[in-house]
C-alpha cells in the first residue's frame, strides 16, 4: 500500500498532464469522439471535472464524520452534468478542470494521516482508497481523450497498480497467467483451465482496463479471453 503522500504525488501529475492534454484542444477537437463509446472528448473532460468535485465532496464529508453520496442526484444526475456540460467551450471545460482539480488537491492538503483512513461510501472504503480510484481516473480518461496519451505512457507503478485493482475481470473458470515481456513479472489470477496472455506490462493493463493497446498481446487460446465487469462499487 502506498503512502498517502505517494499517491498524492502521483495523482497531481496526472492532474497536470490532463491540463497539458486538453489545453492543447480547440472545440472542434473538443468535440470529435473519444475513446469511450457514445462520449466527444468533451464527455470526457466534464466527467473528470465532476469526479474530482465528487471525491472532494467524500473527502470534506469524512473529515466531518459524515458518510454522503458521490454525486447530487445519484447516477441520473452525474450523467446529465455530462452531458449538458460537454457543449461548453474548450477554454471553459478547461477552467472548471483546473478549479476542480485544485480544489480536490486543497481538500486532500489538510488532511492528516489519520483523516485519510476515515470512512467513505465510495466503495464503502477510505479517503485513501477515494485518491487511488483518482489516480485511475486520471490516467485511464488521459488515454481516452485520443489528444497524445497512450498505455505506453503509463508509469511501471501505474500498471501495476491497475492490474491489482483489475484482477476481479478475470473470467469465471479460468486461470489467467499474465506473462509480462518487458519486465520480470508474472501473475496469475483465478481458478480453472489455464489461459496465458503475454505482452508489454502496459499492455497488459490496458487489455484488463478495455482499452485497446499498444504493441499486441500473445495467447494461447484463438482469440482473448472475454473480461468480467469492472468492479462494482458496493455502495450503490
């Protein structure tokens, strides 16, 4: 488990790189699709603007010992904020990420070691666990903007990182051996007959994240293995 300083360091890097990428934008650019099916680029900046504001919103409620939803409006009203948020300008988007960003950084800053274990209802988990699930945000949404990002961009620590939080994918009745040829890493995962998939460690995450990859995975079925659902969060 990594420290909170750790992950703070890594999530503000993400943070800056998002800017770096959507700045780059004009609202054309803003509004040609991205990777995510049915969702422009601008989907995808709105969604990250209201996430951030979101885990903000648990990280202030635990430090008042006070469990609240993710989002006003639940599931409806997250989806509506994208969608009627994505038609602003690029330079507008832009602005709210930064605000959004920097306020969830601000929030996090005040909080002391023991604060970070409070509870949240995000994933019934902790702060901690609030700033890792950023983290992913971050760079799996760098990727899905189409504007640069790739797996190949990703951090060792990263990948890493995302294939434990995705080892819960693997598909009933199976042992899926992750066989990594660019680092000396394997693991394996699940129960059942034997499927091994080998490539690129990012690769390999990018594959478990669904998203598409880089160089190209190796396996020893005809075609790869069918993933599971990401996993849920147990508050909903």
């Amino acid at each position: 488990m990594k420290t909170p300083d750790e992950v703070v360091l890594r999530v503000s890097l993400a943070h800056a790189r998002l800017l770096e990428l959507v700045e780059q934008l004009d609202d054309r650019q803003k509004d040609a699709a991205s990777a995510l099916p049915g969702w422009s680029r601008g989907h995808v900046v709105k969604h990250l603007s209201d996430n951030a504001r979101a885990f903000e919103r648990q990280a202030r409620a635990a430090m008042r010992g006070e469990l609240v939803d993710m989002y006003d409006g639940g599931q409806t009203g997250r989806d509506s904020s994208i969608d009627s948020g994505a038609a602003r300008s690029v330079t507008e988007l832009c602005e709210e990420l930064d605000l959004a960003q920097r306020g969830l950084e601000d929030a996090w800053s005040r909080m002391t070691e023991a604060d970070w274990r409070r509870p949240v209802r995000f994933r019934r988990a902790t702060v901690l666990d609030t700033a890792l699930a950023r983290w992913r945000e971050a760079e799996i949404h760098a990727v899905d903007l189409k504007a640069g990002c790739r797996p190949r961009d990703w951090s060792v620590d990263f990948a890493l990182h995302a294939l434990d939080f995705l080892s819960s994918r693997t598909p009933t009745g199976v042992q899926l051996v992750l066989r990594v040829t660019d680092e000396e890493f394997a693991r394996t995962l699940g129960i059942g007959r034997t499927v091994e998939v080998s490539g690129p460690l990012r690769d390999l995450a990018a594959w478990m994240a669904g998203r598409d990859v880089d160089a190209g995975l190796i396996t020893t079925d005809p075609h790869l293995p069918t993933l599971g659902a990401w996993p849920p969060d147990p508050a909903d």
